[in-house]
C-alpha cells in the first residue's frame, strides 16, 4: 500500500502547483486583454502591432474625407461649372496685359467685328495741341477703339483690335503719351508709307473674313479728323455706297448719337451726319461691311474736350456700342 500510494502524492503535489501557476498566468494575460478591450483594442490589433492600427486609423479618416467631399461635391461642381461658363465667354483684351473681359450678356454672340485705329507706328495722325502738349490722333483714336472693343466683348461679340499696342491699355489720362509701337494684327511692323499701311490694315481684315465665311461681320474703324482750328465739327459716320448694310450700321450709331446727346446735353443741335465716302481705301476695300467713323476736330477746342476727358472717350465707346447692338438686334 505505501508502495502504491506514495507516486499518488507526488503526482498531486505537482498537479496542485500546475494548476496554480497556469492560473497566475492565465489571470495576468486575461487583465492585458481585458484592460486592451476596454481601451477598445482588438486581439488582431494587439497581436499585428501598432502598423495595423496606424492603418486603421488612415482607413477611418479617409471614410471621413470622403463623406466630407461628397457633402461638397455639389458646391464644388457647381463652382467649376461656373468657372468653365465664364472661360467661356471671356476674350483677352490687347493692350492691358493678358486682362480677360468677361460678357455680361451673350446679345452680340456670334457676331464678329473688326476695330482698326486710324494711323499708329510710325505714323501718328492728326496733331493737335493744348497748351504745349501733344495731342495725336493715333493715340486718342486708339483709346476710344480699345474701349468699344472691352464693351463689345462684355456682350460676348468675338473682337479682334486690327491696330495694337503691346503695352497701351484702357488709359484715363488726358494727355495720352505718343509712342510707336503698335503693331498690325497679328503683330506686323505698321510701314511709314501709307499706301503700305492701310494695304496691311485690309489685308488682315479681310484673311479673318474668310476665316469667318458666313458669320456676321463688321469693321469699324475710328479717326479723328485735322481740320482749320476754328472748326467746331461734330462726330461724322461715312460707308461705302455700294454697301446698305453698312450704311444700315452707320445709321444706327447715328441714331445712338442723337439719342445719347438729347439725354446729355438736351439744349445741344447735333448735327452729325452720315453719308457715303467709297474712296476711302479701307472702306472700298474691306470685304466685311464697314462704318467709318471721324470722331472730331483735333485742332478745335471745344471738339477736343470731347477726347480729353476719359469720361468722353468712354461715352463715345458706349454710344457707338449702343448703335452697334442695335444693328445687330434688328438683322
């Protein structure tokens, strides 16, 4: 019997510290992973490292951006959308830097015009004086050209300026400084000779004619006129004989003229007029229908007023815009 039972003893002894030291053991893993569960850790989590959790937690914000972009998405394309609009229905005006001009209304879409300056380069024009200043057409004629140009395209007309100038915007000032650096469309030197210049002047006009086959078409081109300096002259539209449409055109701005000086000046007799003048080299020449337009006597005073002022200047764009849109409304 004592043979037998003391292994039996043994055997308990053992089994009773297994027991107790698994169970120490197992107590301590169970607080770790009840304490983890708490801080709301996973097994996977604990066993992978903190990589996996790093990971989960990109995943979680990357779900947040994501309901945050489709709470979004509807402003964002809508901003886009009227970004695209707008690209659409703006054009860079020459002369101002890369300036983009955006339309107000689409009531000139698909009309096409031509503005070409009188004279520039090397050749000014008409020099009037005030005072000791300088007063050359070239570049008031230019001013009021470039300023028409802006109120076309704001009713999303395709413009091209025939005469520019590299680095002459839209200017305020009432002495314009004389420069010689415009250039003919695209950016062809403007020859001294005159023949040579109005020639080039055409010539580019009437290549984007053709690229424009079939579209509505106008030129207009503006001067200032150099006449005895006690003659006071009013503004004059000339066209081609042969052409009733641009007779039609230069009635309307004539129109627009009459009505802008009633509201203006209500005491004052305009007396412009408009007639034809097909000698004109570029009025006998250009394929697309054109309105000459002389805008004053740069030797007169009173007529130089009517130049001087930016506010003028700008009034005259107006009006023969006016005149130029309700050509186009009433084709």
């Amino acid at each position: 019997m004592k043979h037998t039972i003391k292994p039996v003893k043994r055997l308990s002894n053992f089994a009773v510290n297994y027991f107790f030291v698994s169970f120490f053991i197992l107590a301590f893993l169970g607080q770790g992973l009840y304490q983890r569960a708490q801080a709301g850790e996973t097994d996977s989590q604990a066993v992978r490292g903190p990589g996996k959790k790093r990971r989960a937690e990109a995943t979680r914000k990357r779900a947040k951006a994501k309901t945050v972009t489709r709470k979004l998405v509807k402003g964002k394309t809508m901003k886009r959308s009227v970004k695209t609009d707008a690209i659409a229905s703006v054009a860079t005006l020459p002369g101002l830097g890369g300036t983009r001009v955006a339309a107000k209304s689409q009531r000139l879409k698909g009309a096409v015009y031509y503005l070409a300056s009188g004279h520039g380069g090397p050749d000014p024009g008409a020099i009037g004086h005030y005072g000791k200043a300088l007063l050359p057409e070239d570049e008031y004629a230019y001013d009021v050209t470039i300023r028409l140009a802006r109120a076309l395209m704001e009713y999303g007309a395709t413009v091209y300026m025939i005469i520019r100038d590299p680095n002459d915007g839209i200017r305020n000032e009432k002495l314009l400084k004389l420069d010689h650096d415009e250039v003919t469309y695209p950016n062809q030197p403007i020859p001294l000779n005159q023949l040579a210049r109005l020639r080039q002047c055409t010539d580019a006009i009437n290549r984007l004619h053709r690229k424009h086959k079939g579209a509505y078409q106008r030129m207009i081109t503006i001067h200032v006129d150099s006449r005895s300096a006690g003659q006071n002259i009013d503004v004059f539209f000339y066209h081609h004989q042969n052409s009733a449409v641009g007779k039609r055109l230069a009635q309307s701005i004539h129109r627009s003229f009459t009505a802008g000086y009633k509201r203006s000046q209500p005491g004052r007799n305009y007396l412009g007029t408009v007639s034809d003048r097909s000698a004109l080299y570029v009025v006998r020449n250009s394929q697309a229908p054109t309105v000459f337009i002389e805008l004053g006597n740069i030797r007169n005073e009173k007529d130089q007023r009517r130049f001087l002022l930016a506010d003028n200047r700008q009034a005259l764009a107006n009006w023969i815009c006016e005149g130029v849109r309700a050509d186009y409304s009433s084709r």
